[in-house]
C-alpha cells in the first residue's frame, strides 16, 4: 500500500511508536507493505535457530489509530478474539500484530 493512502487510513507514526514497544529487544522492523491490500510488513530477523519472517497485516479498513471511536474498537477486539489457530501464542501472528498495534 502506498504511504499516500496508508496515511487515510491509519496512523504510521502511531503504530510505529506502538511497534517499537511490542518487539522489545527482538530485531524486527515495520513497514508500509507492498501488497495491496495490506498496510503493515514487519520483518523479524532469525534468531535462536529459528528462520526469519516477513508479516503483512492490516486489511484496508481505517483502524483505532486513525478513528479513534472506542465502541468500533471493542467490537473489533471481540470479533478478533474468535478467529481461530494458535495466534494467541504466536507474537508475530498477523492477528496479534493488528490487535496490538492498529487497535
């Protein structure tokens, strides 16, 4: 997604400050993604025998850091909770990165 269109939808600035916090001492990076219909690409770099990763998250939908509307939120927090898979346990799961950094 494009910086241009990333900017009416989100807050990179935000997330940005968001990410720095969540990834701690882990080397990673965020970044606009160059997919379409993502906005975020975090790269965690390998460590610990465990191979690298790349994570594109964020549909194309304005999020809490953009709208700031506590109600949508909750909704999406409750929506989310309920998809399925191990996401809870992953950090780097594209579901816990939306849910920590976008709202």
């Amino acid at each position: 997604m494009k910086l241009s269109e990333l900017v009416k939808i989100s807050d990179p600035d935000e997330v940005k400050r968001r990410f720095e916090k969540y990834r701690g001492s882990t080397k990673a990076t965020i970044e606009p993604s160059p997919r379409a219909d993502k906005k975020y690409l975090v790269r965690v770099a390998p460590a610990n025998g465990m191979r690298g990763r790349a994570i594109h998250f964020g549909s194309h939908m304005e999020d809490f850091t953009k709208h700031g509307n506590e109600a949508r939120r909750k909704n999406y927090l409750a929506r989310s909770a309920g998809i399925k898979g191990d996401w809870r346990d992953d950090k780097w799961s594209a579901n816990n990165l939306a849910r920590n950094l976008l709202w």
